[in-house]
C-alpha cells in the first residue's frame, strides 16, 4: 500500500472529524461536573452537526481512498453520493438519537457521559459501513458500530431486562459477525480477493463458482441479522423492550440504515452476477418478513414490543426495493425507492418513540398500549403527533409512509413481481389493525396519562410530525436526490 495522502483523508474526513470528536468528548467529560452533563450532549450534537455540515459539503464529489499501488480501482473505501446520502441519514439519526435522550436519561437516573461519546463511535461505524468498497472494512466497520450498541443496550445496569438485552445482542451478535466472516472467507477462496471491484470482475469472467454463492448467502445471512430480517430477528423484540428506549429508537434506524447500505454496496458491486441465485432469497426473506412481523405485532399489548415487530414488518418493506437489484433498468429506481422510505422510516420512527419516551415513567410504566387511554383529552397536540406517526407507519396520506410505500411498491411492479407488491399491500393493510388500536385508545377511551415536558423531546416529536406531513406534500427533491446517489452504482 501507498503512503496515505491527501486524498484518502479527504474521502474520509468526516468520519475522521466524528473519530477525533468522540474521542476529544470522553476526555472532555471527565472535568464537566454530574450537574452539568448536558454540556455533553450539547457537546456531542454539534459535533454531530459539524460532522454533518463536511459531508454535506462532499456533495457532487466522487473518490477512492487507501488503493492498492499501481491498482488504482482496488480501493478499501470510497466517495461517491451513495455514501455522503447515507452519512447525511446516519448524522441525522444522531442529532435525533441524542435529542431523545438528554431527558430521558436524567429522568431515569442514567445520566453517564459515555452515553453520548458510545453514540458518536456506532455512528462512526455506521459512517464506514456505507463507505467500504472491500469486505475487510465492511466487516471493521460492522464490529465499529455493533460493539458500542451492546454496551448501551445494557446502559441502565440497575435493570435486570437492560442487562439481559445487552447479553442477547452481544451473544447473537458476535454470533452474526462469524457468518460474516466466514461468508467473506469463502469469497475469498473462490475470488483470490476481498476488494468488491476485484470481485465482480473475477466472478463476472467464468461461471459462478458454488464457494462464491455459499460465501454470499452467509454474508447475507449476517447483514440479516443486523437489519433484523426473518429469521434472524428472534434478538429484535427483547432487545428493543429491555434496552433504554432511546438506545432502541437509535437502533432501529441507526442500525438497519446501516445494514441496508452495506447490503446494497456488497451485493450492487460485487454480486451482481449471481442476481438469479439471490434474488429468490430476497424475495422470500422480503415476503416473510412482512408476513411475520405484521402478524406478530397483533398480539402485543407492550407498546415497545410492538413496534419491535413493526420494525422487523418495515425491514421487509425495505428488502422489497432490494429484489430487483440484478436488473440494471429497474435496479436504480427500486434502491431509490428503499432510500426514500428508509428516510421517511426513520422521521416517522424517532417521532413515535419519541412520544413513546413522553409517556415512559420509572420502572417500564407507561409502557402498555392501554397507558395511552386519555392522550387525547389531555395532550391534544401529542396524541395528534402520534396519530400522524401511526398513519405514516400504515401508509395513510398524506405521510411520508404513503409516498415511501407508493415508490416501492411501483418499483417493484415495474420489476415484475407483482406477488410481493400484493404480499405487501396485504400486510400494510394487517398493520393497521394494531397501529390503529394505539389510536383508538388515545381517543376513544377515558385514562390519566403521564408525560414529561422536557424541550428537546417535544421539539424532536412536533419536528418530526411537521416533516412527516409537509414532506408528503413535495418528496420529489428527496427522491431526485437518492435516485442521483444510486445512478452510478449500477
């Protein structure tokens, strides 16, 4: 390898920023008294912030960084509007991520520093994710953000479930992360090499090899994992119930952004010719995954565990736009459309866990769907925000959910796979029966409700409902935007 120059700082500068600022924060925490730890989490949203502003700014540029000598398309990142669209979603799930919890963790009596700095480090891997061109990083960048994610989901350690949530997702896991690294092995063996380019052009000469088919179908099992795809989401609903509920709001989107992202830029750039063997696993890990998570969501009466499941039906919305990714004419369109609905997602995500952590009291009360009896009548304005999240989540206009769904499911028509646009029209239809029981109780049924006041965490929610709605009205910047990000990866 060369000398590291310019070039491979600048296709890497913001997550170098976030790297040097996360690590300047743990030190900087050390001298800000326990009264004052909101200087931490104002700390960690403007280096959030300023992370933000350089990728921005990255906008239009395309570049690889850390090539081989004298190899220049054998690369182990790279710059592209792929990943500075990712970055720019990931940077806002932190910005939201740490608005939700400056409050929450007072209330709660977890107030610790290290919360924000373990928040800035996933984001850090996250960053990578979307930025690595070679399975090596991909697998550097998954351990970056999963590590600091079991270390939070067990942060409230007085709670038996908190700790028994970090276990499980640190167990399953590191579990996952083998699949990974075996799947990586084997397309090593069958490739002589972990660069994606390198592998598309050596896999794309000769017939595909049955060890290069084996090693994708692991790697996918493992990226399954971290997106919570069925079958590999039996972690999602006790993680997501006993970790603190920012950490579980964070993940959700945090995490399946992530996920989502390292699935296209692995199976976009390197497997693209073993579309005909993949695709038929897509779909059915699309299908199932709408299929059981919709189903199982019915039966919960825990509001955090509902929308564990409702997490996992989303993840096979997003898997829908992922099918045709082998068909370079519908291909572009469809990873827009996943892009597009990964963002009105996440919006409509943070808002309902949001209000979720508005009602959260002390020892998991609050919690149960029937705790939301009386919203209505007592936070008019909050009960009209989660009804506004509830109906984007079914696909109601006018929401951001509407329009998202309407983009996959007319990308996924126009690739021919008509039984999955049913499959999810179907199930959409399934959600409505529990995303509407929350709505029927805030305003059909008489109760005393509870909710905290703090600023940022109303600010966040009435945002969030605000963008939901009006973006609905004119989403087609945003699409513009992720359909110039995909266009050159395909």
């Amino acid at each position: 390898m060369p000398p590291i120059n310019f070039n491979d700082i600048e296709v890497l500068l913001p997550l170098i920023i976030l790297v040097i600022w996360a690590c300047l924060l743990l030190l900087v925490d050390l001298f800000i008294p326990k009264k004052h730890k909101w200087l931490t989490a104002l700390l960690a949203a403007f280096g959030l912030a300023l992370t933000l502003g350089f990728t921005l700014s990255q906008l239009g540029s395309e570049s690889n960084g850390f090539c081989a000598t004298g190899k220049p398309s054998i690369c182990m990142v790279v710059l592209d509007g792929f990943s500075v669209l990712v970055n720019a979603l990931l940077l806002l799930t932190g910005l939201l991520g740490v608005a939700l919890a400056y409050g929450y963790l007072k209330r709660m009596g977890i107030e610790r520093g290290e919360y924000y700095t373990l928040m800035l480090f996933s984001i850090s891997g996250m960053m990578l994710m979307a930025q690595a061109s070679d399975l090596i990083i991909v697998f550097l960048a998954l351990e970056l953000l999963s590590l600091p994610l079991y270390v939070l989901s067990a942060f409230a350690r007085s709670n038996s479930d908190s700790q028994e949530a970090g276990l499980k997702y640190f167990l399953l896991g590191a579990f996952s992360s083998g699949f990974i690294l075996y799947g990586i092995a084997l397309v090593y063996g069958a490739t002589g090499s972990t660069s994606l380019s390198q592998i598309f052009e050596i896999a794309s000469v000769g017939t595909s090899s049955l060890l290069l088919t084996i090693g994708a179908a692991l790697i996918l099992v493992g990226l399954g994992f971290k997106v919570a795809a069925v079958p590999f989401h039996m972690w999602t609903p006790d993680v997501y119930q006993g970790a603190p509920t920012p950490v579980t709001a964070f993940m959700t989107a945090g995490a399946k952004i992530a996920g989502f992202a390292a699935l296209l830029r692995v199976f976009g750039s390197a497997f693209p010719n073993l579309s005909e063997d993949i695709t038929p696993i897509l779909w059915a890990l699309s299908a199932a995954t709408m299929i059981v998570g919709n189903l199982l969501a019915i039966a919960q009466t825990n509001i955090k565990r509902m929308l564990a499941y409702s997490s996992i039906a989303h993840t096979g919305y997003i898997l829908m736009a992922f099918v045709p990714y082998g068909n370079p004419e519908v291909a572009p369109v469809s990873i827009a459309a996943g892009l597009f609905y990964l963002f009105a997602y996440t919006i409509t995500n943070f808002g309902a866990w949001g209000v979720v952590i508005a009602l959260e009291q002390k020892e998991s009360k609050g919690l149960q769907i029937s705790d939301y009896a009386g919203l209505r009548r007592k936070y008019p304005v909050l009960a009209g925000a989660m009804t506004v999240f509830m109906f984007s989540l079914i696909g109601f206009p006018p929401t951001l959910g509407m329009v998202g769904k309407f983009y996959l499911f007319r990308a996924v028509l126009s690739g021919g796979y008509t039984g999955l646009a049913i499959i999810g029209v179907v199930t959409s239809l399934v959600s409505a029966f529990y995303y509407l029981r929350v709505v029927v109780n805030m305003y059909m049924f008489a109760g005393e409700p509870k909710t905290d006041n703090e600023f940022w965490l109303r600010f966040t929610i009435a945002g969030a409902a605000l963008v939901t709605v009006v973006f609905s009205l004119v989403p087609q910047g945003l699409f513009a935007w992720a359909s110039r990000a995909v266009l050159k990866l395909f």
